[in-house]
C-alpha cells in the first residue's frame, strides 16, 4: 500500500508551481518521459486557472 500523505504533499508542492517554473523542469529534464511528467503537470495547473477564470466570468 502507498503512502498517501506522502503523495499529497507532492500534489500540494507541485499545486505552487508557476508557469515558469514547469518550463524550467521541462526544459532541464533528464529524460524524455521526465519531460513529458512536467508538461502534462503544467497542462493540468494551466487548465485549472483556465477552469477558475470561466468560474469567476474574467475572461
């Protein structure tokens, strides 16, 4: 069984990341697939401020 709180705080450390701080991890990856990871997490953060923008009716 996995440690869950220990996956939570990895979820609410990477929450904080900013756009350039994904890029940075991207562009510094080590390998392809690590690549891939640090998109897909800024795919998700950058939805998520898409998602409360809508909300909120500011676009």
């Amino acid at each position: 069984m996995c440690d869950v709180k220990k996956y939570e705080k990895i979820y609410q450390e990477l929450e904080h990341l900013q756009p350039e701080d994904t890029l940075q991890l991207v562009l510094e990856a080590e390998t392809e697939e690590q690549r891939d990871f640090y998109e897909l997490v800024g795919d998700f953060l950058l939805q998520k401020k898409q998602r409360q923008v809508i909300e909120r009716n500011l676009f």
